[in-house]
C-alpha cells in the first residue's frame, strides 16, 4: 500500500531538493547583515516548520487512532512523531551552529524558535519511553495517542508562550521570517519548505512501508506456526497416541 | 556581531547541511536494516513453505 | 469546576445513572477525606516547598530575593511540588484496587477526571496557602501583603490548569512500570508555558519599584492553557481508563 507511493514521492523529493539547493547558493541573494552563515536559515527554519506540524499531525493522527479504533493511526501517528523528533534534534543543532556563528554563542535564549524547541524536545523524548514501559499493546497504543495529542496542544501553547516571553526583553533576531525579506529569498524559502516537507513525507512513507511488511511477516509467520501446531496434533491423534506435550508457544518475534 | 568572512561562514553552513544529511542518511540506513530483516524473514517463510510441500 | 447535575440520557442504556456531578462529589469528598486523614500529599509538598526555599538561599547565596528571581524561585518551587501531588493522585486507586470499582459503577467517566483534577486543585491551593506565606518570610523580606490579590489571582488561574494536567498526566503514569521517573518527565515540560506566564507575570509584583503588571495578557494565556487542558482531559480520559 505504501510501496506505490514512495517512487512518485522520492522522485519529486529529490527533484524539489535539488531545486531548493540550487536556489539556496546560487539565486538567493546574500543578506546583508548576516553574510553568508543566513544561508543556514532556509536549512533551519523549514525543518522547525515542518516538525512543528508533524507533532500537530501526529497529535491529529493520535485523535483518530482513538476515535475509529484503527491500529494504523496509531502506527501512522508514532511515526510521525519519532520523525519529527529527529527533525527537532536537528532543529536544535542547526540553530545551534547558527547562533554561535551568528553571535558567538552555542546557545541563545533569546531566539524563541530555539528555546521552543528545546522544552517541545524535552516532551516528545518521553513518547518512547512511555510506550515502551506499558507492556500491553492496546494500553500502550491508547496511552501513546493521549500524549501524542497532549503534545500537539502543547507545542502550540508552548510556542505562544516562549513568543510571549521573549517579545518584549529581546527583539527577535531571526527576523527573516515575515517582515521585509526580499522577494527572491522569500521564494526561496518556499521551495526550501517545500523541499522539507517532502523529505518528511517520504521518510515517513518509507518507514511505514516497512512497518507494515514486517507486521504482515509477522502474521504470516504466526499462522504459519499455528498450522504446523495443528497439524503435529493431528498427526498424534491419528497414531492413537496422546500428545506428549503441549503444543509450544512460540515467542513473537 | 560583523558578518563572518566567507570561508569561516561556509565552514558553518557547510556543518548545518552535513548535519542534515547525517540525519536523513542515518535514518535511511536504519531503515535498510529494518528491510534487510525483513527479507530474512520472508526467505525463512519461504523455506518452511518448501519444505512442508515436500 | 463545573459539572452537570442532569441525569445521563437514555442512551446510555437500562442501567441507573447516578448524576455526574454527585459522582465527582462523591470522589472528590473520598480524596480529600483520605488526604485530611491519612496527611500524605499536602504536608509533603509543604515540607519540600520550604527545603526548597532554604535550598535556593543557600544555592544563590542570598538573603532577599527580587523580581525575576524571587517570582522564578516561587513558581519553580510550585511547580516541583505539584510533581509530588501528581505521583500520588492514583496510586491510591491502583494499589487497593479502587479504580475497578470506580469503573463498574454506573457513572459518567467525565467525573473521575474533573473529580481528580478538583482534588489536586484542592491540594495545590492547601500548598500554596502555606508555601506563599513561607517564601515571603524566607525569601521575600516580608512585604509579600502588596502583591498578594494579584498572585493569589495567578496562582488560581494556574492552579486550574495545573489540575487539568495533572490528572491527565497522574492518568497516564500510573499504567506505566517506571511511574515514579515518567510521570515527573512528563508533567515538567507541559508546564512550561504556565512557568512562563506565572513569572513573567509576578515579576514586576515582587520588583523593589513595583513596575507596571501586565497581567491580563498572562492570565489569558494561562485560562487558555487550563481550558484547553481542562477540555481535552475529559475528552480523553475514558480512553485512560479502560481496560
């Protein structure tokens, strides 16, 4: 199900990046504050925008995991989250080279993009570890789309919040964002954004086309375990002799 | 903070998108492993299926 | 902490329905009649508040603490201790087995939630009513009576949205194996925004000038906060609770 869509989607990912990247060294003007290192911007701020909405997606998908019942929200929106998760690690380390060649500094409180990031990291970096200390697959599930969609609602809140805070102790520096960017930067960092997005989404199609075969192997295994169970009973009865032991129950693989 | 001159300012951009590339590349070699797996499995499957039909 | 006094509607089947609102009454009474009896969460909290106090006189070597400082040292200090209320809001519940009573009996789900959420509500001001006075004795120098309306007004708002998730975080840990350590790693960051506004908002009440407050903008973002959180923990509650 997933395999047909990953070929059109990794073609234009490929086709839109490589857009993006000519774009960004070659077309972009070059800032006239920043120099050169504004380049890092159409590489950071997609990746925020873009995990921003995985969370929000994923909080989405989590909603419907619980509402229909189907386990393949639930896979859908766990996906989503451990990509955005990798999308904010990167978030944070980009932002990170940024500040310090932009200030000096490996970190800067006063960039709310980054401080945002850092609490909303902190949050999702327990999703794992909370699904995997419930054992039962249902509760874990149920239990990991309730935090799922607590995330979302909070990566908003969060970010209004660290907005708020910041707004009137230090003027936002990363003011490329709205405001007065030049036209060709502006399209730019469109392309940028998308060319993100479509990395994200192909990611994420291509790991749940891999989840999804595995889960078939699995059951196609289990079945086939069960027939080979039924059949060795069989086969006792038939030579009129009780079994000697219970059939074994395999370990899940 | 003056603009960084053009070479110490692409060491950094440079650092960024190898960060990124590192990123997705790890994940798509996890995801191989995941495949690589897989295949073992199916051809386990396949085997057992064979050998049923003997 | 409202909840409605009207009988479940008839879809919900033969079965007798006790009214929400007297359920929540009910559970909430049983809290904190367990609480005033057995004396566990609010005396801790007190007691950790207070440590906590010395422990930052001592940490930033101060004897009077202003402004920012003094609200951030408050507000933190809050916050951890809500970690020690929330651990224990369900353990009772899980180790005597009174969740699978709550569950069989024949009440609206929604007034478990508001009812653990009312309770810690309860706690949070107990706490505060002993912690505030404390740390404007310990920390503040004594002039804590000119701030004290506003704060108190703050501290309600985000008392409401600490309650909402509180619950909903207590709900969640205590199904897991390692409760103690993910319940804390949850709750903390999802408080964020309540810190925020909390400090930024006592800041200026505990400045030596007394600067302007502006606390309208704060004590929205917190409302926002707890009735987002408040909606959505009853929303999800029943999904928390089912076997």
């Amino acid at each position: 199900m997933y395999a047909r869509a990953l070929k059109p989607l990794a073609l234009a990912t490929a086709a839109v990046s490589a857009l993006a990247f000519t774009m960004i060294f070659f077309w972009a003007p070059l800032d006239a504050d920043q120099g050169f290192i504004q380049k890092i911007f159409y590489l950071h701020v997609p990746m925020a925008i873009v995990a921003l909405l995985g969370f929000l997606a994923a909080g989405v998908m989590a909603a419907l995991h619980l509402r229909t019942r189907d386990r393949r929200w639930d896979i859908r929106s766990y996906v989503a989250v451990h990509l955005s998760i990798i999308l904010a690690v990167g978030v944070l380390v980009t932002g990170s080279i940024w500040a310090k060649a932009s200030w000096g500094h490996w970190w800067v409180w006063s960039e709310p993009v980054l401080v945002s990031f850092l609490i909303t990291f902190l949050l999702y970096a327990v999703y794992q570890p909370l699904r995997f200390s419930i054992d039962d697959p249902g509760r874990q599930a149920r239990y990991a789309s309730v935090f799922a969609i607590a995330g979302a609602a909070f990566t908003v809140l969060n970010f209004v919040a660290v907005r708020m805070a910041e707004a009137y102790t230090h003027p936002r520096v990363f003011s490329q964002t709205g405001g007065n960017m030049p036209p060709r930067m502006f399209v730019t960092f469109l392309v940028s954004l998308a060319a993100m997005a479509l990395v994200f989404a192909t990611l994420w199609t291509l790991e749940l086309a891999s989840k999804s075969a595995s889960e078939r192997v699995r059951r196609a295994r289990r079945r086939r375990e069960r027939e080979a169970d039924r059949a060795e009973l069989a086969s006792t009865a038939r030579a009129g002799q009780p079994p000697a032991t219970a059939p074994t129950v395999s370990a899940s693989s | 903070m003056p603009a960084l001159p053009l070479d110490a300012a692409g060491k950094y951009v440079a650092a960024a998108y190898v960060v990124f590339l590192a990123l997705v590349l790890v994940y798509v070699a996890i995801i191989a492993r995941k495949v690589g797996r897989l295949e073992r499995d199916l051809s386990e499957l396949e085997q057992t299926d064979a050998e049923r039909e003997r | 902490m409202t909840a409605s006094g009207q009988p479940q509607t008839a879809a919900r089947g033969a079965r007798r329905q006790v009214g929400a609102a007297r359920a929540g009454l009910a559970i909430l009474r049983k809290d904190l009649r367990a609480e005033l009896r057995a004396r566990e969460a609010v005396p801790a909290m007190a007691l950790f508040s207070v440590t906590a106090f010395v422990l930052f006189h001592f940490g930033l070597d101060r004897a009077r603490l202003e402004g920012d400082v003094a609200a951030g040292v408050l507000w933190v200090t809050i916050l951890l201790a809500t970690v020690l209320a929330v651990n224990r809001l369900f353990v009772a519940e899980r180790e005597q087995g009174g969740m699978e009573a709550m569950l069989l009996a024949p009440i609206d789900r929604t007034a478990i939630v508001l009812a653990k959420a009312a309770a810690l509500f309860v706690f949070l001001a107990a706490l505060e009513v002993l912690a505030v006075p404390a740390f404007g004795l310990l920390l503040l120098g004594g002039d804590l009576i000119g701030a004290l309306p506003e704060l108190a007004a703050l501290l309600a708002v985000a008392d409401l949205g600490l309650a909402a998730v509180g619950a909903l975080v207590g709900a969640l840990a205590a199904e897991t194996r390692a409760r103690e350590v993910i319940g804390p790693l949850i709750l903390l960051p999802l408080v964020v925004p309540l810190a925020i506004a909390g400090v930024n908002a006592t800041e200026p009440l505990f400045a030596p000038a007394g600067g302007p407050a502006e606390l309208g903008r704060w004590l929205g973002l917190m409302g926002l906060y707890a009735s987002v959180f408040m909606l959505m923990s009853v929303a999800v509650f029943d999904f928390l609770l089912e076997d």
